[in-house]
C-alpha cells in the first residue's frame, strides 16, 4: 500500500465528514440551538464530553474506513478482479445513472442484517455499545463505532467493489450521500416534513425519528436509508409513526426554551 495514497485517501474521506457532520453541528447545535431546541427530537442536548466521545470514535472510523477500498484501488493484481471499471465508456450512460440504487440497496440490505448481527447479546458489547452510548444521539455520532464495528461497516466497500460495476464517479457519490444521511440519522431533528413517513414513498425512507428511536430504545429500527427490511422483519418499532407525527407537528411552548439548558441522561441502562 502507497502511504501517500492512504493519506491522500484519508484527507479526502476526513475533510467531507468532518465538513458536514460539522455543518450541521454548528448550524442546529449552536447557530440555531435556543431557536429551535423545541423541535429537537430528544428535547435535551448531550454533554460535552459525548460529543468528544463520538469525535473521537469517529476519527479512528475513518482511518479504518479508508483500508478496504484502498487496498483494492491500489493493488494492480487486486483491482483486476474487482469490479471498478473506467473509462466510462465501458458500460452505457442510462448503467452509470442506475447504478446508484442497486449500490444504496445493496448497503442498506448488508447494514441491516449486519446491525441485527451485532445486536446480539454476546456481540453486543465488543461491536456496537461505543455507538449506542449516544443514547441522545448528535451529528458526529454518525460514525462513532468501536474499531470493531468500523471494520465490518467497512466491508461494504468490499462487497460493491467485486459485485456491482463502478466508477469512482459513483464511489464518490455513494459515500458523500452515505455521510449526509448517516449525520442527517443521528442529527437529533426531523428535516422531513409532517405526514412524510405516511406518504407511499416516505413509508419506505428511513428517517432522523427513526434512527434516533433506535438509539433512545436499543431495539427495533435497524435499517440504514430505507425501511423494506424493518417492515419485512416486522422490527419496525409500533410506536414510530405516531412519535414521528408528535415530533413534526409539535408546538413552540416557553418552558422548552428552559429545557435547551438540560442535559440527556439515560434512564435505562445498556441490555448487556
């Protein structure tokens, strides 16, 4: 492996996340925090030290991030038997514009069952309770996974890499949506707007209330960007629809504005 390409590779994956995960940080957590603290999903905000927490665990995220696809990209006698392809040429212009979904369902249907995998009592602890200790989740616990886990998110690049046809064009797109979606998951306010999640395409679109369910009750919601897999499964939490239309029809009321001042703290402990 170039270490020169590793760190170019490093700095280019870095900068997107800390860019936007650090946007949306500044933006609603700071910029905006007294405006609309009323809407936050979770009425009050982590401490200082969670954020630390996930900045930190996302630091070493990224460092193992940039391994798999690296690996392959810049290994000639790997890279032949991948399926990254260029020029463009190759494969038709309508294949270069579909092949986005196939990538995204692809990710969202390893995520789900690897997320359901690591769930698991025995595995829960070594993998996925780094994570899980952002029980009020913020933009930068997007990729705040033990090393662990950061290894098998990371085998997706693997997995696309010898299965679907790509480009870095589509490699490129595929991981900043990825990163926009993960912080917008772990955002802790809804973007969507009310009845979103009744509408025929909304019922299937894995959003902010969602996820955060997922972090605030350990069980249930375990998709990435869609819901087929939650609703096949039957783990879609029961409660979610009429927590996501409380969440977006809420009401400004005065005592909120106290609330922005509070801190989370868990009331239930980790089920491990």
């Amino acid at each position: 492996m170039n270490w020169s390409s590793f760190l170019l590779e490093l700095y280019r994956i870095g900068n997107k996340y800390y860019l936007v995960a650090g946007v949306f940080f500044i933006l609603f957590y700071w910029i905006l925090r007294k405006r609309t603290s009323w809407k936050k999903i979770q009425p009050k905000f982590p401490r200082s030290k969670d954020y630390l927490r996930e900045i930190g665990f996302s630091t070493i995220s990224i460092l193992i991030f940039v391994l798999p696809a690296l690996i392959i990209l810049d290994t000639p006698s790997v890279r032949a038997h991948s399926t990254f392809y260029y020029p463009l040429s190759r494969h038709s212009w309508w294949y270069f514009f579909f092949a986005f979904l196939p990538i995204l369902l692809l990710h969202d249907t390893y995520f789900y069952w690897m997320h359901r995998l690591i769930h698991q009592p025995k595995l829960f602890k070594w993998f996925h309770l780094v994570h899980h200790k952002s029980t009020n989740p913020s933009p930068w616990a997007a990729y705040a996974f033990h090393p662990l886990e950061a290894v098998l998110e990371s085998f997706i690049f693997v997995i696309i890499l010898f299965t679907i046809p790509v480009t870095g064009y589509h490699l490129l797109f595929y991981f900043l949506f990825s990163i926009v979606y993960n912080v917008y998951g772990h955002l802790g306010y809804e973007l969507y707007p009310a009845g979103f999640q009744r509408t025929w395409i909304g019922k299937w679109v894995n959003t902010s209330v969602c996820h955060n369910q997922h972090h605030h009750y350990f069980k249930g919601n375990y998709g990435l960007y869609f819901l087929f897999w939650d609703r096949a499964m039957g783990t879609l939490r029961k409660d979610y629809d009429d927590t996501y239309d409380e969440v977006t029809t809420r009401k400004k009321e005065p005592a909120s504005i106290a609330a922005d001042t509070r801190h989370n703290t868990p009331a239930h402990s980790y089920p491990v």
